[in-house]
C-alpha cells in the first residue's frame, strides 16, 4: 500500500467509529431539530463517502497588486472580490480572540468537531422545536467555504463536514494547526460588501474597507464588529443596517468578557464607542491610473481576466515615479500654462523597450483614455525619419543625393491620383532649391521628401515605418511620406529607439516579473528585439538627427554635455505638434495637442513647445542615459531616382541652387491631411485620410538656446 493511501486510511479511521458515529448522529438530531430521520448505518455511509483528498480548494479569489519599479505599490487590479491574504502576525490578536469567542469557544480544545457544542445545540434545538443553534466549528465552516461550498443545509452536509473537519484536524494537528486553520479562516471568510458593491473577503480587506486601517491595528470595538459579520453578512452590514451591526458588535464582546479575553471595564468603554465605519479607498485610490490600467490589458492578453483580477498577482513594473514626476513638472511648465492644448511625455530604454515614463496633462479619470497608447494622431514630420530609413537601407548616400524644392510643384498628375493633382506646400510657399537629403531634413522640407518618398516608393516607407516598430495600420499613399496618417506616441517611441540602439526592432515592455501567491515567478514580458536594419543605417540616421538639434528645427532640445537627437514635427493648421528624439539610453517622445478632437494651435509649432518640453525633461531625467552614440559605417551612393539630382555634395548644393528658390522652407513635421481648397480634412470613399493632401508645412528652424 502506499503512502498516500495509508494516509487516507489514517484520515478515515482516526478517532475511532464510535466517538465519530456519536457525533454524527448528534448532528442528524441537530439538523433535524431532534427527529432522527436515518440510522447509523446511513450515516457512516454518507460519512465514509467524504474524504479531503478527493476534493480541490476553492480558490476564493486574492485582488492583484501592481507595483513601480522602486517597488512602490501603484494600485490594486480589482475584480468582484477584495481580498488581500496577510499572514497571522498581520492580524490584531483582539480580532483573532473575537473571532473565536463568537464562532466557536472551544476551537482550541476540540479535535475539529466539538462534541459538546454539538449535543449543547441538540437539546436547544429539541426543547425549541426548531433548529435555533448550529455547531459548526470553525474547521467546518473552512471547509464549507474552501472544499464543498455546501450551502444547502442537508443532513448529509453536515455529516460530510464533521468528517472532513477531522481529516482537516488531522493534517494540521496541534496548536500550530490551529493557528493554521484560524489564519485560514480569517483570511477567506466573506465579511459582507463594499459600498461599491464589491464582495468583501478576508479580515485585511475588511478592515481596509470598513475603517481604512491594515488588520494589525484594530481596536476591540472595531475587531469585535468584524468578527460579528460572518453569520449573516447582509443583515449586520454596517452601511445598511447600523442599529443591528452595533448590537451583533456588543454581543461579540459580551461574549470576549464572559469568556475572559477581555475585563469587563475594556468591554464596557467599547460598548460604549460609536461603530465608527468609513467607506474605505484603499483598494480604490493610487498612482499612476493610465499606467497601471495599460499593464492590466497586457495582462489579460496573457492570462485572461479572472487570473489578473482574482488571481492574487504581484506585479512589477518598469515605471520610475522619479521622472514621472518630471515629466509632469516639464508639462506643467511647458504646456499647461497654454490653458488648452494637452500634452503627453513617454520615454522608453532604447535596449530594453522598458517604458520608464507615460505622464500626460490630461485627466485620465474623466474618461479612461490614455493619450500615450491610444491617442492615434497624426506624426508630421517626425514621419520622415521612416522615409530616411527606408532611403539609407536602399543604400542611398544623404550627402551625395540631392533634390530640388519646389512649394506647389505637381509631383502626381490627375490621371496618376484619379483626382486631384498632388502639389505638396511647404511652410510659407517657400522654394528651398536645390539641397541634400540631409540639408532637406534639417529644413523639414515637404517638397524633397514628398519627392524622396516617391523615389524610395511610399510601400518601402510602410516597410521601414513596420520594421521600427509601428503597428498601426498604414497605407502606401505618397502623403505619407509626410506623416499625413495617425500613429500613438508610444509607437513613435519605439520607432526612434530603433534607431537609438543600432537598428533593432523592440518591443515595448511595462511589465518585468509576475508572482503568483504560491511563489512562481513569470516574466511574461522579456526583453524582446529583432534586427531589421543594419548598424550603419540607424548610425546614419543618427548623425543626422543629431545635426537637426544641433542647427535644425531641434534646436531647442540640445542638452548641454550629453549628445542628443531628434525630429520636430507640426501637422496642418498647427494642430499637433511633437518632439520625437533620444540620448544614448533614453528615448522620449513629446506630444502636444488636444485630446478631444483636431483643433488648431496658432503659433505651435514642434520646435517651440514640445523640443522646450523635450529639453526640461531630458536635462533632468537623462541620469546616466548620455555618451556618445553608437556608430557604424554606412556605405551608400547618390541615388537616381525619378526626382533625384545624385552626385553633388552637401556644399556644392547650396552654391547649385535653383533660380525659383527664395529661402529656407520650413523644418519639423509634415502632412496633416486637410484639404487645402475647401479648408477640411478629405478622404477616399472608404472614410480612410487624403492619400494627396496638398497643403503641408513646418516651421522654420530655431534659433539655439540660450
């Protein structure tokens, strides 16, 4: 025979057949109110079919907590039930000692069925005629509420229970089992509702709720009304009715004095007190919502709903409270003093995709949308860094390539669009000339990128926009090569950090490690990046994003003593504006805009309040992100496409200029997809944005800081 069995056979006969065929026939008079109805036959029986090791625990549910990176708890993932499991010296010994004053004052001395409560109970209920007094001991009642969840009242419930509380006696023998069986109790016996509705579970949530205080600190009024709630917890529910929650409260400390838990001087000045209940926010109230509700849906993606609210998860994360707070500080200086447009800061590491920020101005408790992973607007300019990278992985030299800006030159006919010409703007109608792909990035000209795109093939920008790390849907119209479709802010992270850690794809990251309450450690969430372009491409990319803010439209985003690049970017008629760039280790995309709809921001413009904003931050949440950046050789030739005027140098293009140029064109963003005639946003029949919007701009370049 083995172990196992030997065990359950252990479990079946200890104690003996006649002291358990006593107790069992105890309790059919008990249950019946002093009619036998069966003969002991039956009852052992009914007896001999139950046994704990054929029966799974219920779990009863244990709210998920999730916490920041410095291990600071943010807030609770809460379901229906609130329940947090605390160990024994977590709870008040007045709370323990109430709980067994009230439910069963023999609990120490009895072997998991009192006998004498048990016969006690009979003659009650005999001399009443009715069934006025139980004798579930707390072992049984642990059972009803983790093993069957047998709420029927039957004969053969009870039976059941006395032999499962014995075999439970007999797994966790002595004092210490009983601490076990108490601890258990406390922590999975239902204590009634929340205001809210929610189900209340354990003495720690209760005491959270009901006097917003951890069980450690209960007085004895405060405890003896807890342990008073179980026996019915809707008639003695503080909220609802007071008058019977304040007399089931005295009785419970009558009982803790009669029984010698208490002096009756103690008991009396309780009696004496208030209930003094509170509508508890603890597991309401925290940090960082938008946040803490976007590492919930990355959650349930992996292990369902019921897991993530009930399944008592510890959840670490990568958010840093520290530049949380200065991301908000750069806002609330930047942005807010504006009155209406919102603003949106989300820093990722370039190597990790750790999300280290996600602060915006916006109120994210009025309607629970986060700007950050669900605002999809338009990027402008900031998009022409994925014409970039799709040029150099052609192989294209930016320096040896050049192309002439035109403000309003036809690039596509009415027969090439099926409408409509295609003349793209640029900022003020200006005609910058003739200049290189790097000249034209610095300037944010609309005319040599609309151009470039079409050389490249807006389908390979889609590609390149992809392989950053973009996942939103994209479609390969030509005016996306000025950012005229929506993207959020954190993609447009992701897709700079794959040029700020060399050309590998990553994939955001909220969540480092999950722990379950029985101790496993998941990391559902690893470190995940994929090559999708060569070193010397993003190098490229690079260097000249870092000339952008050193003499471009970026100009206000240098920092001094730390390398820094970036891309400005203003949609049309001002209504978004972004600063997208990146130290070494630290990429951070700014956003500033209107939450609720495409409004017009007069004067805005992405080198002004989003590259300030970018800059307040950086300057103080860079930490030990700075150094020089990564290089590699790029090998390229000037290239010949359609519109390409390969073959002169940087230099030569400034003395090399066309007649029709009258100055500097503009430099951030690009397209925003209105219709320059009707003064509307178009679209195609489908509802989907202008493939050929004409009138895009940027603003012209800064002047450095001071």
């Amino acid at each position: 025979m083995s172990y196992a069995a030997r065990r359950r056979r252990q479990r079946r006969t200890k104690g003996g057949v006649g002291r358990v065929l006593l107790v069992f026939l105890a309790l059919i008079v008990v249950a019946a109110g002093g009619a036998a109805a069966a003969g002991a036959g039956w009852v052992m029986s009914v007896a001999d079919g139950a046994n704990l090791d054929d029966l799974d625990q219920v779990d009863p549910g244990t709210t998920s907590v999730v916490y920041a990176a410095d291990g600071t708890r943010l807030g609770f993932l809460r379901g229906s039930t609130l329940r947090e499991v605390i160990a024994t010296k977590a709870m008040s010994p007045l709370v323990r000692e109430a709980t067994v004053a009230v439910e069963d004052r023999r609990f120490y001395q009895h072997k998991g069925v009192d006998v004498e409560g048990v016969f006690r109970a009979a003659t009650r209920n005999i001399t009443s005629g009715g069934n006025v007094e139980g004798a579930s001991t707390l072992e049984m009642q642990l059972i009803r509420n983790l093993w069957t969840q047998d709420t029927s009242g039957s004969i053969e419930r009870k039976i059941r229970e006395a032999k499962l509380a014995q075999q439970l006696e007999d797994m966790h023998p002595g004092r210490k089992g009983k601490e076990w069986v108490l601890t258990k109790y406390l922590n999975s016996v239902p204590y009634g509702n929340a205001k809210n509705g929610l189900e209340i579970k354990g003495v720690e949530a209760a005491s959270r709720i009901y006097f917003e205080k951890p069980a450690s600190k209960l007085t004895l009024a405060q405890a003896a009304m807890i342990a008073g709630l179980p026996q019915a917890p809707s008639q003695y529910n503080p909220y609802l009715h007071p008058t019977s929650t304040l007399k089931r409260r005295n009785e419970v400390i009558d009982r803790m004095a009669d029984q010698g838990m208490v002096t009756q001087r103690s008991a009396a000045r309780a009696k004496a007190s208030g209930l003094g209940v509170k509508d508890g926010r603890y597991y309401v109230s925290g940090r960082e919502q938008a946040f803490v509700d976007y590492v919930r849906t990355e959650l349930v993606k992996r292990y369902g709903r019921k897991v993530v609210n009930e399944g008592g998860l510890k959840v670490y994360t990568t958010i840093d409270l520290k530049k949380q707070q200065q991301a908000r500080a750069s806002l609330a200086k930047n942005v807010t003093p504006l009155g209406g447009p919102s603003g949106a800061v989300v820093s990722l590491e370039p190597d990790t995709g750790d999300i280290e920020t996600m602060a915006t101005t916006a109120q994210y408790g009025q309607n629970k949308y986060n700007l950050i992973t669900q605002g999809e607007r338009q990027p402008g300019s900031t998009f022409k860094i994925m014409v970039l990278m799709a040029a150099l992985r052609e192989g294209i030299d930016p320096d040896k390539t050049t192309y002439v800006s035109r403000s309003g030159e036809t690039l596509l006919t009415s027969a090439e669009t099926g409408g409509e010409p295609w003349a793209p703007k640029t900022y003020g109608g200006d005609s910058g000339g003739s200049m290189t792909i790097r000249k034209a990035t610095l300037k944010s000209d609309n005319s040599v990128y609309a151009k470039l795109g079409l050389d490249v093939g807006p389908e390979n920008v889609v590609k390149a926009a992809k392989d950053m790390g973009v996942t939103s849907p994209l479609k390969p119209y030509p005016s996306i090569s000025l950012g005229s479709q929506t993207v959020t802010p954190l993609e447009m992270a992701r897709a700079y950090a794959t040029i700020a850690n060399g050309g590998k794809k990553i994939v955001p990251r909220a969540i480092t490690k999950v722990v379950f309450p029985d101790g496993k450690v998941e990391r559902p969430q690893r470190v995940r990046a994929k090559r999708t372009f060569e070193p010397g491409v993003a190098s490229e990319a690079t260097s000249i994003m870092a000339d952008n803010v050193k003499g471009g439209t970026g100009t206000k985003a240098q920092l001094p003593d730390c390398p820094a690049a970036g891309k400005t970017g203003t949609t049309d008629k001002e209504v978004d504006a972004w600063f997208n760039g990146f130290t070494r280790g630290m990429v951070t995309t700014v956003w500033v805009g209107h939450a609720t709809g495409n409004v017009s921001m007069p004067g805005m413009q992405g080198g002004g309040v989003p590259a300030q904003t970018w800059h307040d931050y950086m300057a103080v949440a860079k930490g030990g992100s700075c150094g020089p950046f990564r290089t590699a050789p790029f090998s390229g030739t000037a290239g010949h496409g359609k519109w390409a005027r390969g073959g002169s140098s940087d230099k030569d293009a400034a003395s090399t200029a066309d007649d029709d140029s009258t100055g500097s064109t503009e430099g951030g963003s690009t397209a925003a997809g209105d219709d320059a005639a009707a003064g509307t946003r178009a679209s195609d029949d489908d509802g989907s944005q202008d493939p050929y919007p004409a009138d895009s701009y940027e603003s012209a370049p800064q002047d450095p800081p001071n």
